[in-house]
C-alpha cells in the first residue's frame, strides 16, 4: 500500500497538473502528501538581497507559500494530510534526499 507521496511543483501549467494529481493519489490511497518546490538560482536570491533588491527575493518567497496555501487548500478538500517543504539547490539532488 502507498503511505506517502512527493510531488515537486512549481507555479506552471505542468507544475499544477502533477499536484492536482498527487492529491487525488493520496487522496486514494489515504496517504500523505509532502510537496516539495526547490529554489534553483539562490545565487540570484543572494545578488537580489546584496544589490538592495530584497522586495524581489520577497515575492519569490510569497509566490511559494501561496502555492503551499493552494496545496494545502486542495488537499483539505480531499481530506489529505499534506506537508509542505521549501529547498534551495540543485533540484534533482533536493528532490531524491527527500524521496530517501
């Protein structure tokens, strides 16, 4: 039986899509849910923070968590348990640590 799902998703098309999905398998298998979104460039969130421009570095981090706020919205609605996680660094390495 499954008991835990990852999903990595971002803001895109696709990114929604492979959510919309996990819920729905986790809502199936009553399992929980972790969705996982990983910062690619945190050298530029860096050189955003040092150059004066935090606010963008800001936006980034508030565009994340609205996407945790729909994630966790979805999953309430199928009654999943969900868990949600933001990482910086190369995304395949991030996304398989947490996979283990």
């Amino acid at each position: 039986m499954i008991e835990r799902i990852l999903v990595a998703t971002d803001d895109s098309r696709s990114g929604l899509e492979a959510l919309l999905r996990a819920v729905e398998l986790a809502g199936q298998f009553a399992a929980t849910l972790r969705v996982v979104h990983v910062h690619v460039d945190s050298d530029v969130t860096t050189a955003l923070e040092v150059s004066g421009l935090a606010r963008m570095a800001e936006r980034r981090s508030e565009a994340v968590q609205s996407l945790f706020r729909h994630a966790s919205r979805l999953a309430a609605k199928a009654r999943v348990h969900v868990q949600t996680l933001e990482l910086q660094g190369e995304p395949a390495n991030q996304i398989l640590e947490q996979a283990r």
